[in-house]
C-alpha cells in the first residue's frame, strides 16, 4: 500500500461508516484499511456520539471518486464531519495510519 494514495472520510457513527465504504468500493478501484473511531468531549450534542474514520487506499483519482461516492452515501444516513485525501503519503504518515482506535478497549 505504501506510494498508494489515502483518502479520509470521517462520518457519524458505524452505520455510516460501513455504508460509506462500501460505496466507495463499489464506485471506484480502491480498498479499505481499517476503520478508527473517535468519541470526542462533546459527543452528547453530535447526531451519533461516535466519529468513525474510513481510509480508502489506491490512485488518486480512485480514491477521489470514492471519497466522493462514500460522502454522498453517508450524507444519506447520519453525516460527514470532514474528507481530505492525501496524494503521497510520506513513510511517517504511514506508520500513523496503521494506528487504530478499534484496538483499544
């Protein structure tokens, strides 16, 4: 995966997340890394009170789509909070993404 693109998607809720992802994957050549999650301070006033975070990995343009077709497929069921993809990422931000919040108890 390493030289492949990221894209970011950080939407309401678990639902949301599987939904997204799949969407993604069905609109474009990309595959997925594992979720993360976030529950941040204020999460009682958040439509779901946890963030999840789906990573798309390939080529920007295919990771641009599915990021494109997981906001519109999350949007339908609770929300997007924020997208961004990043083109190259460098080695450090590699070791970042295999950190995960679902690892955690």
């Amino acid at each position: 995966m390493a030289g492949e693109a990221v894209g970011f998607l950080e939407v309401y809720g678990l639902v949301a997340a599987f939904v997204a992802g799949d969407a993604g994957c069905k609109a474009a050549n990309v595959t997925l890394e594992p979720f993360d999650r976030n529950k941040p301070a204020n999460a009682d006033k958040l439509p779901v009170p946890l963030l999840i975070t789906v990573k798309y990995r390939g080529s920007v343009e295919d990771v641009t789509a599915a990021v494109e077709a997981g906001e519109i497929a999350a949007k339908q069921v609770s929300g997007v909070v924020s997208k961004h993809i990043i083109a190259r990422p460098t080695g450090d931000t590699e070791k970042m993404l295999k950190l995960c919040g679902f690892d955690k108890s």
